[in-house]
C-alpha cells in the first residue's frame, strides 16, 4: 500500500516507517507540518495518509482539518488520523467532513503491528476504522444513562462493533453468528435506540457514534 505520513515528531514518523515497511507498505514521502502534505498528497496520489491529529503551528486540531481537505479533494485517498488522547468529539467531527475511508486510532495501538495493517486495510477497501478503547468508554457512559439497558447484551456487543466501523459481514465472523443474525440485531439497534435506518455502513457508524457521545452528554 502506498502511504504518505504526516507527524511533527521526528522519532514517531521513523517509527512508523520503520513499522510500514515492516508490514510491506510503501512510504512515499514524511512531513512535518500539515501545509505541507496537500503538495505531497498532489505529487504521490497515495492510497492512504497517516496523519497526527495535533499538528504546528497550534497543535489543536490541524491534522483533523487537514485529513478532511485531503478527503474532500481527493476521494480515492483514505485518511487514519493518530490521536494520543480518546477525544470523541474528534472522531465524531472526521466522520461528519469525511464520512468514507476513513479511521481514528489512539497511537498507543499502534505498538501492535496487526492493528495498523488491519487498520490500513480496512480503510483502503472503503471501510471506517473507530478505536475501540473510545466506543468501549461512551457505551459505558451511555448505560450509565439510561437508553442502552433497551437493548439485550449481544445487542450492546454489536452496537459497540458498529461503532467501530465493522460490516455486518464483519460483524458475523467476529461473533461467530450468521449474517441475517446480525441484520435482526442492527434493525432492533436502530429501533430501540431511535437511529436513522440507512444501508451506508459508513453512515451507520456515524449515526452510532454520534448518538453514544450525545447519550454521554460530551
């Protein structure tokens, strides 16, 4: 996979070339600074952008910005911003400027080689890619709430693979339950918990997330 990293530490961008090349991927190009990886993106047309979320010259939120011009520019690049903190506002705000092709991961998870070249994958096929560790505190939240004592445990469990950007297919093989199982889940999900019924799995994923971090009141 053809990849462009964008990160202001030196040391994790050789980290993970390091790591991608690892995996078989190729790094097409590193930068710094987020005004500097539309140029790059323009000249390389990679697959994928890996990009930090808290970039110069004000380390708020300019990687997000950024990831979500080069979606908009450029459709057939897909974008996994890299956050140190479980912000869900964060990933909730990706997913409204770049609905497709698209992830959020903490980087700690990225110490674990399977999960980035999962993630890349994922992404490259069209796919949203959501850290489990955030969905797993704003389910834990939300049923503090109230709402999601409506739904029966294997409901909760596929609520939280939803969230995380899983296909129903994906779904099934995590569960080791079949496809129409799960189709029965997700209408009851949706039903319970008053989500808008749409077949766009990616919209999906939004309108889950959407609803767990409003449910916790962040």
């Amino acid at each position: 996979m053809q990849v462009i990293l964008a990160d202001d530490s030196l040391l994790i961008r050789e980290g993970l070339a390091r790591l991608l090349e690892r995996l078989g991927h190729h790094l097409l190009a590193q930068v710094g600074r987020p005004e500097l990886l539309l140029a790059e993106v323009v000249r390389h047309q990679p697959d994928i952008v890996l990009i930090d979320i808290k970039m110069p010259p004000t380390y708020t939120d300019e990687g997000l910005r950024a990831a979500a011009t080069v979606r908009q520019q450029h459709e057939s690049v897909g974008v996994l911003v890299l956050s140190h903190y479980l912000v869900a506002s964060y990933a909730t705000d990706l997913l409204e400027q770049a609905p497709t092709r698209t992830g959020y991961l903490l980087k700690d998870r990225l110490l674990d080689a399977h999960v980035l070249d999962d993630a890349l994958r994922r992404i490259f096929a069209g796919e949203t890619v959501i850290e489990p560790e955030l969905v797993r505190v704003l389910l834990q939240s939300a049923s503090r709430a109230g709402p999601l004592a409506t739904l029966s445990p294997r409901e909760q469990q596929v609520l939280e693979l939803i969230a995380q950007g899983l296909s129903d297919r994906g779904i099934a093989e995590q569960l080791v339950i079949s496809l129409n199982t799960v189709g029965t889940h997700v209408q009851r999900i949706f039903t319970k918990l008053d989500l808008p019924q749409t077949a766009n799995d990616n919209r999906r994923v939004h309108a889950a997330l959407t609803w767990l971090n409003n449910s916790t009141g962040r």
